[in-house]
C-alpha cells in the first residue's frame, strides 16, 4: 500500500544523505496518506542513507501503528505540524552542517539571497531542547502555528524542519537552506 509515496520517500532519503545534510540514523520524513488517514514516516534507528520502502510506517492521528518498528522519535512534532498547518503534506527534519553552525552563532537565521527571501520567509528559531523530547515538539508545533507562512523552523545546536505541499517542495526548501547557510558563512570570511 502506499507504494508510490514510499517510492518518494525512499528517493529523497537518500538524496538526503548523499547531500550530507544527515549522518548516521538522524533525521526522517514524512508525508500525509492521500486517504488522510495518518502519515507515512521513517522509522526509528534506521539511516535515511540505507532506507528503503518497509522501513516507512503508517502511523495514524493519535499516534498508534502496528507491527514491530517503532516510528521515529520526532513523530510528536510531525504529527502536530499537519495538524496546525492543513495546507501540507510533507515534513522533513534533517541535521545540515552549514545551517547547524549559524544557529549556533547566530540567534537569527539571516537569508542573503533574493531567492531565499522570497521562498522561505520567516524562520522562526527554537531553543536548544532534547531531541526526541515533548518541549521540542511543542515549540516547532507553535513556531509553526504562529508562523503560517513560514516553510523552515531552525533548531539551536541540533538542525532544520521543512514543510511543504509535497516532498519535492519540502525538500527543496531544506537545500535552498544549507544553500543559503553556506552562502552566509562564506560572506563571514569576506568581511
Ligand atoms: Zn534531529
């Protein structure tokens, strides 16, 4: 079931990895189903690099799903993002160095580009708080909420979560984002 999402999925996993934007088992994805029953998202200690389509899981609204692979630790914000934003139907959470090491120096993410202003708009920051942890959640769910037209929130010292209509956009706005953290880093050397 699902075959052609988890199709995508699994494409822009390993794109994801391959463009170093993740290491080992962090970050994961997920769509909305098209029957709007739950999301599809990656499940738990499995390295988007590696994936493939029966390491996504259906998880429904309240958080249940079956068999034996437990869903991703972030499932509570990806959950809540759909909730607080009808209008999407994929989230994405990666780990870009680039981007990793301005929100440690900086506490505002600044965008340089004319594109990037354009695109992404705000970007609301979250604190530093446990990954996995209820308070991360609750913070990128109302940095979303509050934000609606936000595509990006940025997680001090930890990494990015991206929205969009589909993958490919939400996918997008996370490589305009390392882009654009790059670009900014090398204006740093400039000055
Ligand atoms: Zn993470």
């Amino acid at each position: 079931m699902y075959s052609e999402l988890k199709n995508q999925l699994v494409k822009y996993s390993h794109r994801s990895y391959d463009k170093e934007f993740v290491s080992m088992t962090s970050g994961n994805i997920s769509v909305r189903t098209p029957d709007d029953k739950g999301i599809l998202i990656k499940a738990s200690g499995v390295c988007l690099g590696d994936a493939s389509e029966q390491d996504y899981i259906l998880v429904d609204w309240y958080g249940n799903y079956a068999g034996k692979k437990k869903p991703s630790i972030e499932i509570n914000f990806h959950l809540g993002i759909y909730k607080v934003r009808p209008e999407i139907n994929s989230v994405i959470h990666l780990h870009p160095p680039h981007c990793i090491a301005l929100s440690i120096a900086s506490d505002k993410f600044p965008l340089v580009t004319l594109t990037a202003k354009k695109t992404i708009g705000k970007i609301p920051m979250v604190p530093v708080l446990e990954p996995g942890s209820g308070e991360l959640a609750q913070h990128v769910i109302e940095s979303f909420a509050q934000n609606q037209d936000s595509t990006a929130v940025v997680l001090k010292e930890h990494g990015i979560v991206t929205i969009g209509q589909d993958l490919t956009k939400a996918f997008y706005i996370a490589e305009l984002l390392e882009h654009e953290a790059k670009i900014c880093l090398l204006l740093k050397h400039l000055k």
